[in-house]
C-alpha cells in the first residue's frame, strides 16, 4: 500500500508537467484546429531560459531561493510567451488560409529548426540545472513526499485555476472562446481575430515555460531535444482528455502520468510507453473524441 | 505582407541551415608540424562521441588520443612520416558509428581506427573494421562481444566479467551486502552484460538478488523503477550505467528517501554526474581503469601534460585514450608498415606495454587483463578507495 501510495504520488507529480504542456497543445486545436508541434520545443526553450536567467540573476539574487525560482519562472515565462508569438506571426499566419496539412508540416520543421538550433545555441551535451534546494517530507507509513513534487503539483494546481479564470471570466477569455467557436462569425462581431490568436500562442507558451522549468527542478539535467517525449507524451495526452478541451488536457496528463509510472514500477519500464499508447487506442477505439471531448459536425 | 514575409523567412531558414551544416565538419585534427620534417602523413581514424549524451567520455577519450599523436609528431612522428588523427563524432547515437567510420576508411583511406567508449556504439563500427582488414583499438568498450566481432578489433581495456566480479566482491566484502537490487539501462549492451557478470558471481557467492528492474537511456524518470527497489528493501543497489541517466538516478534515489548504498562502473566517471545529481552521489561508489592519484612515473607526467594543456585533471577515459594511441603506434613502427594485417600482427603480440593505465598485455582473445580501481565521491570529487588485481 506505501509503496502503491508512492507510486502514485510519483505519477501524478510526473503526469501535472505533461498536463501543463497538453494545456498549450489543446488551447491552439481550440481556436486553429491544427497541432503546433513546435510546442514540446517551446518547453526545451523555456528550460533553458529558465537556467539562462538562473545563471545572469545569481548575482543579484541568492540562487536557491523562493525569490529567485520565482523571478526565473516568470523571465522564462515571458521569453516564452514571446516566442510563441513569434512562431505564429512568422510561421503559421502567412499560411492561415491555406490547406491545415501545410500548416502541419510548417509546424514540424518549425520544431525541427528549433531543435537543432538548440543544439548549437545551448550545446548538445545536457546541462544540470538546479532551482531549488530540495527537502523529503516523510509522512505517516513511509510515504515520502519531496518539497520539488509538493511545488510542481501546486504550481500546476495554481496555473490550471488561472488558465480557466482567463478563459471563463475574462473579454479575451470569451473572445478565444468565440474564435474557436466560429472564426468568420467572431470576426464579424468586431472581434480581432489576430490577436486573439497572438495571445492563444502566448498564453500556451508561457505554460510550456512554466513545465519545462518544473521539468528541470524534477529532473536536472536539460538538453536540446528533451521536449521530444515529453511533448510527444502531452500531445497523445491532449488527445486523450479531448483535444481543444481544457480539463481534459489536465485529466489526460495526469492519466498518462500516472499509468506510466504504474507500468514502469510494477511491470517493466520496457512496456511502458507500450502500454501507455495501448490504453489511448483502447480509449479512442471506444470514444473516438477523447475522454471529455465533444463530438463537432464536420461541416462539407 | 504575406508575399513580404515568407521570402524573408526562408532565406533565413536557408542561412540558418547553411550555418547548421557548415558547423558539422570534423573535429579538430592534429595540428601541423613542420611539413619538412616528415616524408608523408599517416591517418589515424578516430571515433568518438563528441556530443550528445557520453559527450564527457567522448571528449576526454579524444583528448587523451590526441595529446598522445602530438606527443609522438613532437618526437619525430612514426617511419618518418606525420602522424594525423582524423575524428569524427558520432554524436552519442545509434547508427551514426557505422556512417562515420566507414567514411573514415573508404574516404579517407585511414591506416586504423581508435575509438570507442560505449560498447554499444564499438560494436556497430567492429564489423566493419573487420571487413576493410583495418585494424581497430577500442580504449574503453567493456564489453566482452566487442573483440570477438573479428581478429582484427582490440582493446587496451578490462573486460565486464572482470569488472562484474570485481564490484560483486566489493558489494559482498566491502560494503557487507547480503542482497542487492540492479538497476540496467536496456539500451546499453554495456550495461546489460556488466548487470549480467555482477549478478552471476554475486549470486554464487551466496548473495540475493531483490529486485532487477530496467530504464532505456535518455530516460528522465526513474522514480517508479527506484519506489518499487526500496519496497524490495536492498543492502544496496547496482547501477551498471552512463553517467547523465545514474546522476538522475541517484538524485531521485535521494528524494525518494532511499538510504542504501548505490555503486557501478565506469560509466559513472564523469564530473557531469556530480553536477546533475548533486549532493545525492556522496559515497557512492564505481570501479573504474585508473585514478589521477595512482603513483607511477608515466602516469605523473602524463597527469602533468594534461593538466597543462587541457586545465583538468584527466579521468580513466583519457588515460586509456592515450595508451591506445601509443599502442597503435607503437604497433605501426615495429610492423614497419602501415598494412592492415601487419600492423594486426605486431598489435596481437603486444607484451608489457607500459602505459599510463598499467601494463597492457593482449591475449589470445585481443583483451587485456588489468587491475581496477574503485573511486568514492567525496566533498565533490572522486576519491581513489583501493585497487584489484586481476
């Protein structure tokens, strides 16, 4: 029972970070309809942004401090947002009319670019990057929680409520909603469809930022090509949840998360990613929509 | 303003992959000497993992190969031609050996080839070494199937069965462990046969095996395989590994609360697993070739030429770069020839070479039995424990 309680504490600190990333994979379905596979490099960026910054600000701030982890979080969450940004006005708005296959594979050599580019940029060998000391909290039974899973989960928590505050109660929240209700009729209502679409990809990259620097205080050590899997991770957990839908990218990480630690403590690690993409064919073969997601008319 | 942007991002796109592929070249090769000194060059052809996930063994192996050409050029260079090392990097990727490598000797015609660390990637390159006839030193692959890919591979290096035992005995005598657990990255054939040798003899020594649970390298969570290790309750844990995935093992081993003792090979000898795991490798242990604070006349001054050019102590990847590279030549002067199979004659009678990582004698198989150390980590820094004899 301690060691199933562990595991699923371990699950669910893994699965928020794949959560985190679905949030931006779905929150652009929602209002573009198509898959921004430059996402998962987003995150790597908002890694490295967030060891970059970590590095420039010891001077003036104690590194290891609450102070610093947060200033680190938010420069990297504003880089990234600004990057994502970028990606779309360079990349994906030239060809908005155009056929969402063309779209597609701009968005994969977008991701490839960014990839590589990395690698030259940042180095191709990893890099340790360590925000915040870490504590174990032993409770009752063995069951051993560590203060980085209590602030990846809360931070996770806190952005989740945010996002949904911004998309239910907010104008842009409700002009998002409206533009991935309908474009042309959004646009008719005076709604500025561009920038709505700005600020989707600003708002999903900031979130990939915030998961890749809980990423790094989980595992320490960041490379150019670490938001391959975990981007491929979130992506099928997006799916999984319901793409375009919110809480489903939330449930479909946390479900991914945890089915995988399941498989790798109690199975074998060899069969985990087997058997994590097993259960989204199952899934999808019975609700082809995901888990929370709405059936939409295809309309000829 | 559609029809202004695209132009303008894919002229950026082509000067941003002109730059990626202009950056790709090999790396650096041996500096010229005065081209009147030498009648000719020969090429050496090395592989190594230059960047990516081993970059810190690639990068020390070729190193300590490099000092050792430079060294030998400075003195005269071998049958009175200059001696060229030709490296390419392999990137720490599967495939990538056998590209590189047969581009080494089709293309550049290289008279032998040195590298690599990972037994995985030597063994994709051996094959091919072994159809060319040219021969091939490997100074850090461990693993017993590197060598008996052909008569024409070597290495300067102890085997795994040797390594197994040596850690098995260490674990039962040294750290009184009755029963264990093992932690092997499946992707590795290093990893999977060292776990192999170190369980056969642990376990005839009247020792228990726990748990044996496995990661694929490039993993980052572990904590599942290490939550379902601590229920198994160890003495201690084995982890036949490369350093990037152990120093993430055994930080999370650490936030897990685990308080056994955790020890491997010499895939834990880099820095880079201090720095990723940080404090959480604090009396860990490994065994590994050599350590800088052995007492021998080659290795102090081989200690000194590195530190001096490269600003940093050398690890056992460098010294064994180094002694293969002596070796080959050493092998190329004696045959007199640069002829594949000649030079595969004289490297298979190779005898007491004295090196900085001990005496290098090769058998019959083309291994080499030589003592190993075992290194701590202390405050920070690899401390030298004892050393075994074969």
């Amino acid at each position: 029972m301690v060691e199933f309680l562990q595991q699923l504490i371990n699950g669910l600190a893994l699965g928020s970070i794949y959560a985190l990333i679905a949030l931006g994979y779905t929150m652009v379905y929602g209002v573009l309809r198509f898959i921004n596979f430059a996402h998962s490099d987003v995150f790597m960026v908002g890694a490295f942004c967030g060891y970059y910054a970590s590095k420039s600000a010891s001077p003036f701030l104690a590194s290891g401090t609450v102070t610093a982890a947060i200033v680190v979080l938010l420069a990297a969450m504003g880089v990234c947002a600004l990057l994502g940004m970028i990606i779309e006005r360079l990349a994906y708005r030239p060809l908005r009319e155009r056929s969402k296959l063309t779209v597609l594979i701009t968005a994969i050599g977008v991701s490839l670019l960014m990839e590589f580019t990395g690698q030259l940029v940042f180095g191709a060998d990893p890099k340790s990057f360590r925000l915040l000391p870490s504590k174990n909290l032993q409770l009752t039974g063995g069951v051993v929680f560590n203060t980085n899973q209590v602030v990846v989960l809360g931070l996770t928590v806190v952005l989740l409520l945010a996002l949904q505050a911004i998309v239910l109660k907010t104008r842009i929240g409700t002009a998002m909603r409206a533009v991935s209700f309908n474009h042309r009729a959004a646009a008719l209502m005076g709604i500025n469809i561009d920038m709505v679409i700005s600020f989707t990809f600003g708002l999903g990259s900031a979130l990939a930022a915030a998961a890749g620097i809980l990423y790094a205080i989980s595992y320490p050590s960041i490379d150019p090509l670490m938001g391959v899997m975990p981007g491929l991770k979130a992506f099928v957990a997006a799916v999984l949840g319901g793409i375009g839908n919110i809480p489903g990218a939330a449930i479909g990480g946390l479900l991914i998360g945890v089915i995988e630690t399941m498989v790798s403590g109690y199975v074998s690690s060899t069969y985990r990613d087997a058997i994590a993409f097993a259960v989204l064919i199952l899934i999808l073969l019975f609700k082809p929509t995901g888990l929370l997601g709405q059936t939409s008319v295809e309309k000829v | 303003m559609k029809t202004r942007v695209q132009p303008l991002l894919g002229a950026a796109l082509l000067i941003l992959s002109a730059w990626i592929t202009g950056c790709n070249k090999p790396a650096d090769t041996a500096s010229s000497t005065d081209p009147g000194k030498f009648q000719g060059v020969i090429k050496i052809g090395e592989f190594a993992s230059l960047t990516g996930k081993e970059a810190a063994f690639g990068i020390s192996s070729h190193n300590g190969t490099q000092l050792a050409i430079d060294e030998l050029n400075a003195a005269g260079g071998v049958l009175g031609k200059e001696l060229k090392l030709l490296t390419e990097d392999d990137q720490s990727k599967a495939g990538e050996p056998a590209t590189v490598v047969r581009k080494l000797i089709t293309r550049e015609n290289v008279v032998a080839i040195l590298g690599e660390v990972a037994s995985s990637r030597s063994l994709e390159a051996a094959p091919i070494c072994q159809q060319n006839k040219i021969p091939m030193i490997s100074p850090s692959s461990t693993n017993p199937r590197v060598t008996e890919i052909g008569d024409y591979i070597f290495r300067v290096c102890f085997i795994d069965p040797f390594q197994g035992t040596v850690m098995a005995n260490f674990a039962k005598n040294s750290l009184k462990a009755k029963s264990v657990a093992i932690l092997t990255d499946v992707k590795a054939d290093y990893s999977m046969g060292l776990a192999k040798f170190f369980k056969e003899r642990f376990v005839a020594d009247g020792g228990k095996v726990l748990a044996e649970q496995s990661y694929s390298g490039g993993d980052k969570d572990f904590k599942a395989q290490l939550t379902s290790i601590k229920a198994s309750n160890p003495d201690g844990l084995f982890i036949p590994g490369y350093y990037t995935d152990v120093g993430l093992i055994l930080s999370q081993a650490k936030e897990l609360g685990i308080q056994f003792p955790m020890f491997g090979g010499d895939g834990w000898e880099s820095t880079k697993l201090i720095e990723i795991s940080g404090a959480a490798a604090e009396g860990m242990f490994f065994s590994t070739h050599y350590s800088p604070e052995l007492e021998s006349a080659v290795a102090k001054t081989f200690v000194q030429k590195y530190q001096a050019r490269y600003k940093e102590e050398p690890d056992a990847m460098a010294a064994l770069g180094y002694d293969s590279a002596f070796i080959l030549v050493e092998a190329i002067r004696k045959a007199g020839s640069t002829e594949g199979s000649k030079i595969r004659d004289v490297l298979a009678s190779t005898k007491d070479f004295m090196g900085v990582t001990g005496k290098t004698t090769i058998d019959a198989q083309r291994n080499v039995s030589k003592p190993a150390v075992i290194l701590t980590i202390k405050q920070g820094k690899f401390k030298y424990v004892e050393t075994i004899a074969p």
